[in-house]
C-alpha cells in the first residue's frame, strides 16, 4: 500500500510540477538588487530550461557583475507580463512581510520575581 500511494502522491507532484506557472526572477547576488521577473512559465523543467538558456546567453560582464536567475512557483498564468509579474510579486512579498511583523509584535511583560 505504501508503494502505491509513494507512486501516485510522486505523480501528482510531477502532474504539478508540469502545469503549475513559475516566474523566471533575476537578482544580483552581490548588491541583492532584483531585475524584477523575466518571464513567466509553464512547467518546471520548461521554466528550468529557459534560465539555462538566459545563463548561457548572458554577457560575461553581466554574470562578473553578479547577475543571477532563479525560479519561483507563482499562482500567475504563464505569459504574464513581465512588468505586470514583478508589480504583482512585489506586491505579494510586501504583504507577506507586513503579515510576518504583525505577528512577531509582541506585548512586552516586565518580568517579575516569583518570589515575591
């Protein structure tokens, strides 16, 4: 039974990999500057395979600089706008991280002796 559920739970997850959307980031990995999203994909291995091609068609200057390609899976639909994508990433990272320092806001307790 174990083997039957590791197969099918395995192939979903590759039904997902190939038709979920993943946006194609560029950064620079020395300033931690963002070039914003390339593009955005469908697939995994197609989203793979165009930041290789992006790499390999990369100026030397570019990649001395720092200038690096990652993906990221993305609720986007493949064919999104680049500048529509980076506004809308950006605007989705901004709100996780309002959401993350409304949670580690703390009400500070003076603390007391307990032998007292």
């Amino acid at each position: 039974m174990d083997r039957f559920w590791s197969l099918v739970n395995g192939l979903s997850l590759i039904h997902d990999e190939n038709s979920a959307s993943y946006a194609i980031i560029c950064h620079n990995i020395r300033t931690y500057q963002s070039g914003g999203v390339v593009a955005v994909i469908r697939g995994k291995q197609n989203a793979e395979t165009s930041v290789k091609e992006l790499e390999s068609s990369e100026s030397s200057a570019d990649r001395q600089e720092g200038w690096r390609y990652f993906i990221e899976k993305t609720e986007m639909k493949a064919g999104t706008d680049p500048a529509e994508a980076t506004r809308r990433r950006q605007a989705e990272l901004e709100k996780r991280e309002s959401k993350a320092l409304d949670e580690t806001k703390t009400t500070i307790v003076p603390w007391q002796d307990p032998r007292r």
